[in-house]
C-alpha cells in the first residue's frame, strides 16, 4: 500500500476526533484559487491534536505541508502528494493577558486580532486588519503593511520545532527581517504568540484601521483572487513600480494577469492555473532584469 495512505490509516485509528479530508481541493483553501487536490488535509483543533499528528508522521518519515489562511500561495494544480496541516480557526483563541497583552492561537486571523485588540483599546495591530492571513502564517512572513510589521508586536513564540519538541522564542531570537524570520526556512509548527500592544482609544483605532482599508481597497485588486504582492520589495526600490515602469501591467497568461490596478499582484482573472502563473511571472522576472537589472525575488511561496 502507499506510504501516504498508510499514514492515513493510522492518524484514523489513532486519532479518531482529528478532522481529516480526503483528496481536499487546495484551491477552497488558498486565496489565489489555484491547487489541485492533497492527498489529505488535517484540521487539528488543539496543541496535542498537533502535536500527536506531528509525532505521527514523524515516526513514519513524513514531513507535512503546514499552512493558515492560504494567502501566500501558491500551489500546483496537479495532486499535491503531500499531507496538509491546516492551522485554522480551531486554533485561532484569543485572551487578554496583563494590562496590554493577547495570548493568541497561531490559527487567529490577523483581522479578528486587530478587532479584538481594538474592541480593549489596545493600538498597534491596526497595520494588520486588512492582512487576510493568520498570526502563524504571519509571523513566519514577518508580514507587515502601512509601515507596521509583526516584529513590533509579538513578544514570544511557542511552538513545534524540527524534533517536535514544544519550544519558544522571545524578542530578538525570532531574527525578524524584511518579509523573513527564523521560522521562514525551518521547519516548525507554530502553535501560539504572545502580543505586546499599547493603550490607545477605540474610536482612533477603528478610524485608522477603517482609513488602512480605504487605502488598500483604493489602490489594491480585492476584487479578485490573488496571493497578495507576488515579488518582494528589492533594496531601495518598489517591485511594483518597476513592473509598472517596465510596461507590464495588464500582461496576461490565459487566466492569469499582472493587475492593472497593482502591477505588484498578479490576479486570477477566472481558471488560471498555475502553470499561467508561473508564466506570469517568469516573464516579470526577466523583463524586470532587462529594463532594470533587478532579479525580482518572489513573496509567495510556491508549493508543488
Ligand atoms: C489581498 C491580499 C493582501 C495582502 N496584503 C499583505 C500585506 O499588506 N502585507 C503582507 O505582509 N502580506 C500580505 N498578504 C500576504 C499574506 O496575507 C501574508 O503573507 C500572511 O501573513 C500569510 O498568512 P497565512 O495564514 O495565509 O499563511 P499561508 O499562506 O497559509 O502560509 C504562508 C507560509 O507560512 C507557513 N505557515 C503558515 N502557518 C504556519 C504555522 N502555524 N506554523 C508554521 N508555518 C506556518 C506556511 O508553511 C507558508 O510557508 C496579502 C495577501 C492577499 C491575498
């Protein structure tokens, strides 16, 4: 029998309460809209839940596919012979902790966060309301917008590192940087966060995350699936400036385009498959080197 189907048959018989699909389409769970079928998706619904899978596949010699709210990828259309852990909303609780602090899952939305955070009178998640991730994906992204970043926020880490043992990071050891941290090339599961915000109004932070959202729906394609910027920002310029000035906004691949909007996005303008992405932007990339002689790198992660 197949490796991956012999897993499967042992997280049923040994974890019988784990949510687990079959064949699970990528595509229902990832922004962009693109991604075949995995093998399987577990939607664990606590840390031992985690835990137990991880050990599991460990022991087996599988290495999961762990992912949150699918805004950063991209993924094949083929079957994607990998088992997928999604960390979800089940892992999503929020509480208050101290005068200024939440204690949160790694499966929160950045969104619910910033609405809970503003409903205390807590300040400095405002930059994250319009980010459609989870507090995982983002602190593994170092995610950031409107010139606040998760760095500024999160305190401590805890989570599953590469032997599965429960481990936590506080302050510098998280090596934030630009879109990277010491989680972007490990392999950890990150189970939770500690957040150090700052007492503020609730009608100034609802305003400022109501004008944040204003902008990003001004200058933004929301309108249609995408997976946020597709390149990184280069040093000391914009990648999506210079897609502009290199006369590639509206560039199409069959269903996939170079917004018009935001020459930083590309869109799937309905059935683009990730072949046509990939084509998108393969060509950014090289007409970005001839008209700028920048090598674009990409932002989203792409999973095959
Ligand atoms: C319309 C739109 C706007 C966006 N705007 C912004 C923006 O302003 N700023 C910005 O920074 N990003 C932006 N993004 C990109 C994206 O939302 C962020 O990168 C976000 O942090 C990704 O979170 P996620 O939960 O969706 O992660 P996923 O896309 O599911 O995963 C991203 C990476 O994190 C890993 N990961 C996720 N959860 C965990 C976990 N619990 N443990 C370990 N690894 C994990 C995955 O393996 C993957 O490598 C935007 C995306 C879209 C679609």
């Amino acid at each position: 029998m197949e490796h991956l189907q012999l897993a499967i048959n042992e997280i049923r018989s040994r974890i019988p309460r784990l949510e687990l699909r079959l064949e699970e389409p990528m595509k229902n769970h990832c922004s962009f809209r693109i991604g075949g079928p995995a093998a399987a998706m577990a939607l664990p619904g606590s840390q031992e839940e985690t835990e137990e899978l991880c050990r599991l596949l460990r022991n087996m010699g599988i290495r999961p596919f762990i992912m949150g709210n699918g805004t950063n990828l991209l993924v094949t259309d083929g079957p994607l012979r990998r088992i997928v852990i999604k960390m979800g909303e089940k892992m999503g609780g929020i509480n208050p902790r101290g005068e200024t602090g939440l204690a949160a899952g790694c499966g929160a939305t950045l969104a619910r966060l910033a609405t809970v955070a503003q409903g205390m009178g807590l300040s400095g998640l405002e930059f994250a309301h319009g980010i459609p991730g989870t507090l995982g994906g983002a602190v593994v992204m170092n995610a950031g917008a409107y010139g606040g970043e998760m760095c500024n926020v999160v305190k401590t880490t805890t989570f599953l590192d590469e032997y599965l043992r429960v481990s936590r990071f506080a302050g510098q050891e998280h090596v934030f940087s630009y879109r990277h941290s010491a989680f972007s090339d490990r392999n950890c599961v990150i189970l939770s966060c500690d957040l150090e915000l700052k007492r503020g109004d609730p009608r100034e932070i609802r305003k400022c995350m109501r004008d944040l959202a204003e902008r990003r729906r001004g200058s933004q394609p929301l309108d249609m699936p995408s997976a946020g910027s597709t390149f990184k920002r280069p040093e000391r310029s914009y990648a999506a400036a210079l897609i502009d000035q290199a006369g590639l906004k509206g560039y199409t691949v069959g269903g996939a385009q170079v917004s018009e909007k935001h020459a930083g996005f590309v869109v799937n303008r309905g059935g683009a498959s990730f072949e046509e992405v990939i084509r998108v932007m393969e060509h950014v990339r090289e007409t970005v080197y001839k008209t700028a002689g920048i090598m674009l790198e990409p932002e989203i992660r792409i999973i095959t």
